[in-house]
C-alpha cells in the first residue's frame, strides 16, 4: 500500500509539472502563474507526502520499477533517505521561487521591467518536475532522460530576455552540459554492456576496473552540470537570466544535478576503487582553489554568487572523495550540504534580485547602509552571506563541518589526503573573511544613494524571504536529524 | 481474393492516378478534379498498405508475386509503413501548400497539374523500390525515383531551383551507376554458382546462395553497392547534390524526399548488406558502413552549424541522420541493426515534419534565409510551437521520438567496443543541438517584423503537422507495441536469423524480453 502512495505521488511530482508546461503554452498569459503555482504547490506536496510516508515506513529504501521491457528495468523509482529530502528541497524551492517570480517579472521592476511570458512559466515549471525526477530516478537511463530535459529549460530559461549575449550565454551552457552528458550516454551503454541492465544498483556487482570507468564517465557528467573544471564557464554566464531563474540554477537545479546524481551512484556501487576517489577529490581541490580566487575581482554581486557556488559544489565533491577513501560521515555532510546549500544560496540570490528590483541595481559598490532602508533584505543578505561563509549557528557550518570532520578522519595517515584537506579549509577561511568583508560594506551605515531611494518590496517577495530565512536557520536540523 | 494482389494494388493505385492526371488538361479540368484524385490515391495507398503490413506481420510469412519479382517482409513492411504514412501526411499538407501557391503566383495550372502527377508517380516508385525482390529491378526503380523527382525538385523553375535539380540528375545518376556495377557483380557471380541462373536476380535467392560465393567479388561488389546506393541516401562521398535538392523543392516533396525516399535507398542498402554479411560474415560490411557513416555524421554535422538557409539546414541534418543509421549498422547486433531501422522510422516523421513546417514558414515570410526570419513565435503561435517541438526532437531531446533509436545506437556502439565512434558521435549530436536552439532562440523568438500580418495558418495546413507532432511524441513516449514487433521481425531479417524473436532470445537483449510477450505499452524511455 504504501509504496503504491509514494509512486503515485512521485509521479504527480514529475508528471503534473510536464503536463502543465504544456498547457500553459496552450493557455491564456494571464493564467500562466496561476497554473505554475497551482501545480507547484501540488508537487511540493506530493514530495513532502513521499517524505512522510518512507518516514512512516520500516523499510530503509523502496524501490518500484516503473517501466520494465522483461525482466530489464528502464524507468524506475528509489525512495530512499538522500531521495526523499532532496526531491522535497528541491521542488519545494522550485514553488518558492516560482511565488517569487511573480513579484519580480513586473514593470515595477527597475533593472528589468517587463511582463513574464508563457515561456518562462511553462519551462520553470517543467524543470520542478524534471527536478524531482532526476532525484527519484533509480535508473541510468532514467537520469538521462531528466537529465537532458533540464538541459532544455535551463537553455529556454537562461536566454529569457532574448539578446544576443543571454542567447550565447544559454547556448553556452547548453553544449558544455551536453559534452558532459555524453560522459551518462556512454555510461548507460557500458553499464548495460556490463551488467545487462540499467538499475543503478547494479553497479556494486561490477568488477573493480569496470566500475572505476562507470563512475569516472558519471564524474564527467556530474561535473559538466554541476559547473566544476573543466565546465564552470556556463555557469558566470548564465548571470545573465532573470534573477529568479539564476536562483533556481545554482540552488536547487541545474548545478545541483550533478551533485544529486554523485551521491545516487555513489551510495548504491558498493566498495569504490581509490582511484575514482582520487579522481574527485583533485577534481574538487583544483576548482575549490580556482574559484577562491576568481572571488576576488567580482564587483557584480551575481557573478560573486557565481563563483561561491562552484566553490560550494567543490566541498560536496570533496566529501564525496573521501567517501570513497571510507568516511560515511563526508558522505553524508555532502547530502547535507546540498541541502543546506540550496536554501542559502537560492535566499542569496533572491536578494540580489530584490535590491535590482527595488534599487536598479546590484553592483557592491554602490550599496551601503541597507539594513536602515529595508530591514529585511538586509537580515537576508546576512543570513545567507553567513550561512554561505559557514559561520554557526546557521545551516552551512553544519554540513561543512561534518565533510571536513569526515574528511580527516579517511585522510589521517595520508599525508596527501590531509594536506588536500587542509588546503580546503584554509579556503573556507578565506572565504568566510571575504563575505564578512562585503557584509560590512553593504549592511551597516547611511544608505547610499540608490539605496535611499529604494522602492518598497513586492509582498511575495517577502514571503519568500520569511521562509527562506527560517529554513537557512533550520534546515540543517531538519537534515542531521533524518540523516541521522 | 489472394493476397498477393493487393501488391499489385497497391503500386497500380498511384500509377494509376498519375496516368489519369497526365491525360486530363491542366487548363480545362478544374484543379479540384487532381485534389480529388490525389486524396483518393494517397488514402487508398494507406488502405492497401496497412492491410498488407499487417497481414506479413501476423502471419509472419513474406509475401510475393509475379514470379518472385515483387516481395514483401517484415523488412520492407517498416519500409512501406513509412511511405504510406508519411505519403497521406504530405500529401494532405500539399493540398494547401500548393493552392497558397498558385495563389501567390509561383507556379501555374501546368505546374500544378505537374506537382501531383509526378507526386503520385514518386510514390509508385519508392514502393517499387522497397516491393522489389529482383536487385535489377532495385536499381531500375532507384533510378526512376531520381527522374520522378527531378520534375517536382525543379517545380518553381526558378534558376536556383533549374540548377539542382540538373546537380541532382548529373550527381545522382553518376552515383547510382556504380549501384548498377555491384548489382552486375553480384549477378554475375550468382549466375555461375545458382542452378537455375533466372534466379540470380531475386534477392531472396542471392541470400540463401551467398555463402558460395566468391569472397573477393562480394567485397568490391558491396562496396560499389553502398557507394552507389548511398548517394541516392545521401552518404558521403556522394552527398552533395542532396542540400540543393531537398531545399529547393516544395516543401512537401522535401518532407518525402527527406523523410522517405532516401530511407528506401537505405533499404537497398540493407539488402546488399544481408547478402554481404551472408557471404563474408560480418567485419567487412560493417567496417564500410562504420567508416562511411561516421565521416558522412561529421562533415553533415559541421555544415548543419554552418547554413544559414533553413531548409538547408535541415537537409544536411539528413545527411548526418543517415550517417547514424548507416552507423547503427556498422555497430551490428541486433541492438544496432533495430536502432538503425527505429531512427528511419523516427526521424523519417521528425524531418517530415520540419520540412512540412519550414513550408509554412516560406508561406508566412516569403524566405528560408534564417537571417531575416525572425519572431515566429508573435506571427504564428502554433507554428511555432510545432517547430519548437520539431527541433528539439531533431537534437534528439526525450521524450520525443529520435531519442531511443539514439540511446539504442549509444549503447550498441559502446557494447560492440567502438567507444571513439561514439564519443565522436556524441560531439557530433552537441553541434547539432547547437545550431537548431540557434535556430529557435533566432528565428523562433526575437521581434518579428512590423508589417508582417499576426495570424497563424489554417486548419488544413497545421492539422497534418498536428498528426505528426502527436506520432513523435506518442513513439518518444509509449512505443507502440505493433512497431516494435515489425522493427524486430526485420532485425531477423538482416540478422538471417530463422528466429523472429531475435530480439528476445540475444544473449545480452534476453533479459529485456523474457517476459515472452511484449505489451504494447510497456515500452517507454
């Protein structure tokens, strides 16, 4: 019975979106965010449903094989603690930010003022259910399939406003994921060619060597979605879609695909040779230390955020990595860092882009003395900048501090290992002193000119900022205490 | 009454129509008498095939007539599911399309009675060619669909128009004479080895006689086949006629053109290649089709990027599409072969229906230079949505239909160890994506022009491209199960296997179907 509930409900989590991107194409603008919300709200709940039910539930993981060609599993569904969680966060940040947008698409909007179309309603909503998707997906050729229709919204959505550098910045992002999709397409051959079938579970029967490729091919891809070298130059680009969808890309989506399908493979292939460990880790040293320093230019708040993400996403490899030299504990810090890392980071951005909205602009150096002129934005903007830095009592210190515990605790008597982790830290370090820095400028003081003549902000903006900011706080409880 | 004559039915019907509407005046006779008999002739064709196909599939037995000369199996059925289908689809569209134009101007009386009696005779030609069991008769019926669609490739008489449909002429008939050499070759050998030498010509007895034959011969045999063959379906070397013509006929001819005909060329080639495997064993043939189809998927993909004409584009996108198929069966297995013949299928609709769609483009703006179209999606919504669909499913995005003869050809590839081939491949699928979002964020959005009149095309115009939509999704979605029974059946027609459940009993495809049975909708990636 109740697998039959949580089937049921990942399916109206998936398909229901779909369904409704079609009609609204089909349907008058003016019910378009009407419908999107409607359904996202439905979708949410179905997650959410999904959560309560495999809570209730003794068994630790379901798995329903939803289409099956003979004894072959193509399509299917795993319920498990990671899937659950993440397909909850992540279509449930898809409605928060879907409520968001329509305050922000407006002709009160001072960076960008114009009606939403159909397009950006009926993709965004698409990509919820896509979302939830890849995460239920217990098959390789399942994650593909999701994995490719992320792709398309992501292009329709970040060459939105239509220009010849969003639509180069979209293509961009496009083809570098489809070079790194090749990576998955080659994967399910192998897989199949190896084991005869596409169950994700089977990769723990596989021998050593063939499993070291699988995973390798599946890195590639991962790291092609989840913008890490040698793919990150999409995601600076993509800065150039609307705020909301930027929002979604780096907090709960697109970057975070890879990141999702990592953790699936990586909990189900069983004893991992050293050699993908390796592989991952040096992968997420190397772009850690890239992106730190690409910080320290950034003017422009977004493409900032831009290059924190990739750092972020570097931590979750990074305990990925040392999962596989035998620490669960940076496993599960990672699980947990996508979590809290979608929350915060989706906040982030929703405040760049109410301080565009309000204030026409979101350069730092023109923005000083926020938190007297809009309280709100400016608690936000402190919430995330923290939890993004890492600092207690927010969620991020939570999740990174259990990747570095379980890092050093695989790495210890490793000196290699260890120095990598030290590196990483000294780079958390740094970066927490580098958002403290860009807080004190923003935050405190007389407001700056643009932003004393702020206008007021749309009120499901700040409904979307009251949850956020509540879950920034609590996320990581919520996570550490399912996770166990 | 016998089966069997239903075949000749079914290729008397468009003969037929033709030979009435070559006779009757094209200034006297009102043009709704060539409609009428157009409609009547397309639809009976559905008629007659559908029973046909589904006959030699339930009874699992091919089926012939006239001595042997006309023969139909599981694997020409794919073939006449495709013309037949796509024949009723085009053909409705063209009703529309061509009154716009005599409307317009572009063509008159003459020419559109022209259209649809060389319409009809191009469809009596490519079902000659697929129902053919003599491999004389294959390449005489090759050559005719050239000469056929000369005429309708030239239709508009303009200049550009005049000059390739003489490339095409020159190109084509240069490319299938060495078609003509390997038939000879294969003849000639198989009237030493065969007892009763009137045999040598059909097919079916070349298949059973080819392991005797001799070895040397076979080879340059086959590759003068695919060579010559090939040009008809658009491989490299001899592909260059093909982006003038397809783009310079009407659209609806470069829907079957594209969609259909070149797909029967790859069923010649289908059968030379069971004749090939059957006598050489299979290295030889599929290191041929392997190298042709993976520079025939390059160079294609590289000038898809680079065109700026939109039904030039496309064209070349068949270019490379063949080049996939011909891939699919040099990666052999019966996984390969069956993605070979689902991507004929599959993209025989989608490209169908994109050229179908750059028509209504052309009726709409007047140019198929992407440069000056532009907000397709203001002029003419469903148009534009119907074109979205087109391309995406063109780059081969799920759900839609091209994406599982690709994951099929992914996985037969890597399972037969040509990983390269593959990666290329998949390169080659990233500039393909690239030029048709292009395409889309280009043409399809952006501002449209002021004085452009916003209102979208007519019912009869958007209905059949509607259909096709539909089938891409419906294939991409839930394959049906009749479909996936007819690609197998032929799968074990290329492989010479008796079993018809080739694909059930593979040692590495078994799992799939152990079951036993497929349902129908069960099918779903």
């Amino acid at each position: 019975m109740s697998v039959f509930i949580l089937t049921t409900g990942a399916l109206i989590a998936i398909v229901l979106p779909l369904l409704t991107g079609l009609f609204i194409v089909m349907c008058p603008q003016k019910a378009a965010r009407v419908l999107a919300i409607v359904a996202g709200v439905i979708a949410t709940a179905a997650t959410l449903i999904i959560w309560c039910g495999l809570a209730a539930s003794p068994e630790e993981a379901l798995r329903v094989s939803l289409v099956t060609i003979g004894k072959v599993e193509v399509i299917g569904f795993v319920f498990d603690r990671i899937s659950v969680m993440l397909a909850a966060c992540f279509v449930g940040i898809g409605l928060l930010i879907t409520i968001y947008t329509v305050g922000y698409l407006n002709e009160g909007n001072r960076e960008h003022p114009d009606l939403p179309r159909r397009r950006f309603f009926a993709a965004f909503i698409v990509f919820i259910g896509a979302m939830a998707g890849i995460v239920y997906s217990s098959t390789l050729v399942g994650m593909l399939v999701f994995f490719e229709v992320t792709g398309i919204c992501s292009w329709l959505l970040i060459g939105y406003y239509g220009n010849e550098n969003s639509e180069r910045s979209a293509l961009k992002a496009l083809i570098l994921t489809q070079i790194g999709a090749l990576g998955l397409f080659i994967a399910v051959g192998y897989l199949f060619a190896a084991a005869g079938t596409f169950e994700v579970s089977a990769i723990a029967s596989l021998s050593d060597f063939n499993k070291a490729v699988l995973l390798i091919l599946i890195l590639i891809a991962a790291w092609a979605k989840s913008a890490q070298l040698p793919f990150y130059m999409w995601l600076p680009s993509a800065m150039v879609a609307p705020t909301p969808v930027s929002a979604y890309l780096h907090g709960a989506s697109m970057v975070k695909v890879g990141v999702a399908v990592m953790a699936r493979v990586l909990a189900e292939a069983g004893a991992i040779p050293e050699v993908v460990g390796w592989v991952i880790v040096v992968g997420a040293l190397a772009t850690l230390l890239f992106s730190f320093f690409m910080y320290l230019p950034q003017k422009d708040m977004k493409r900032l955020l831009a290059f924190s993400t990739i750092s972020q996403i570097s931590y979750m490899f990074l305990g990925f990595g040392f999962f596989v030299f035998g620490s669960d504990l940076a496993f599960e810090g990672s699980v947990m860092h996508i979590f809290n890392h979608a929350f915060a980071k989706t906040l982030f951005f929703l405040i760049a882009g109410a301080f565009s909205y309000t204030m026409g602009t979101r350069m730092f150096p023109r923005l000083r003395g926020v938190l007297r002129k809009q309280p709100l934005l400016g608690v936000g903007f402190a919430v995330a900048a923290l939890a993004i830095a890492g600092a207690p009592p927010l969620n991020g210190f939570f999740s990174k501090f259990a990747i570095f515990a379980g890092s050093f605790e695989a790495a210890s008597g490793n000196w290699l290992l260890l120095a990598i982790v030290v590196v990483a830290l000294i780079e958390t370090v740094a970066c927490f002193a580098w958002f403290l820095k860009w807080i004190g400028w923003v935050l405190p003081g007389e407001p700056s000119d643009e932003v004393a003549a702020a206008a007021p902000l749309p009120k499901t903006m700040g409904f979307v900022f009251v949850v956020l900011i509540i879950f920034t706080v609590v996320s990581s409880f919520i996570a550490a205490a399912w996770l166990g | 009454m016998h089966v069997s004559l239903l075949m000749i039915f079914l290729l008397a019907t468009p003969l037929t129509a033709s030979l009435l509407m070559a006779v009757l005046p094209s200034r006297s006779v009102s043009t709704l008498v060539f409609e009428a008999l157009h409609a009547v002739s397309v639809l009976t064709i559905v008629l007659l095939a559908g029973y046909l196909i589904i006959t030699v599939l339930r009874g699992g037995e091919p089926i012939d007539t006239l001595g042997g000369w006309f023969y139909l199996d599981a694997l020409g059925s794919v073939f006449v599911f495709l013309i037949s289908a796509l024949g009723l689809l085009t053909g409705w569209f063209s009703l529309s399309y061509l009154r716009h134009d005599l409307k317009a101007g572009s063509i008159g009386a003459v020419q559109f009675k022209q259209y649809y009696t060389f319409f009809n005779l191009f469809l009596f030609t490519m079902l000659l060619v697929v129902l053919s069991n003599n491999i004389i008769m294959m390449w005489i019926s090759i050559e005719a669909t050239t000469i056929v669609t000369v005429f309708l490739v030239g239709s508009y008489q303009t200049k550009l128009a005049l000059e390739a449909a003489w490339k095409y002429i020159v190109v084509c008939t240069a490319g299938v004479a060495f078609g003509l050499y390997g038939t000879l070759l294969i003849y000639a050998n198989a009237a030493e080895v065969l007892l009763d030498p009137a045999q040598a010509v059909l097919w079916t007895s070349l298949v059973g006689a080819a392991p005797q034959f001799d070895a040397m011969l076979i080879q340059i045999a086959f590759v003068f086949a695919v060579v010559g063959f090939g040009t008809k379906a658009g491989l490299f070397p001899m592909h260059t006629w093909l982006p003038d013509a397809h783009s310079e006929a009407p659209s609806p001819v470069s829907a079957l053109l594209s969609g259909v005909l070149i797909k029967c060329a790859v069923l010649v080639i289908i059968r030379f290649y069971i004749i090939a495997v059957a006598a050489l064993g299979p290295a030889f043939p599929q290191l041929v089709m392997l190298i042709i189809g993976i520079i025939s998927v390059v160079i294609a993909s590289l000038a898809v990027f680079s065109s700026d004409d939109l039904k030039r584009k496309l064209a070349y996108s068949s270019v490379k599409n063949i080049g996939v198929v011909a891939l699919c069966l040099g990666f052999g297995g019966p996984l390969g072969i069956a993605a070979a013949l689902l991507h004929c299928v599959m993209h025989g609709f989608t490209k169908a229906l994109m050229f179908c769609i750059s028509g209504n483009i052309l009726m709409k703006y007047g140019t198929r230079s992407l440069k000056k179209i532009s907000g397709i999606v203001q002029v003419a919504p469903t148009t534009a949505v119907l074109m979205i669909i087109g391309l995406f499913a063109l780059s081969g995005f799920p759900p839609l239909a091209m994406f599982i003869p690709e994951v099929m050809a992914f996985v037969a590839g890597v399972s037969a160890g040509y990983v390269w081939i593959v990666v290329i491949l998949g390169l080659a699928l990233a500039l393909i994506i690239a030029a048709f979002m292009l395409v889309v964020s280009r043409s399809v959005f952006r501002k449209a022009p002021e004085q452009l009149q916003k209102k979208d095309l007519g019912f009869m115009i958007l209905a059949p491209e509607v259909i096709m939509v539909v089938v891409i999704v419906w294939f991409g979605v839930l394959m049906p199960g009749p479909l996936l029974k007819g690609v197998e059946s032929a799968t074990a027609i290329v492989m010479q296997q008796p079993d018809q459940n080739v694909l059930h009993n593979d040692p590495l495809l078994k799992d799939f179907f152990a079951a036993g049975e497929l349902s129908g909708s069960n099918v779903n990636e």
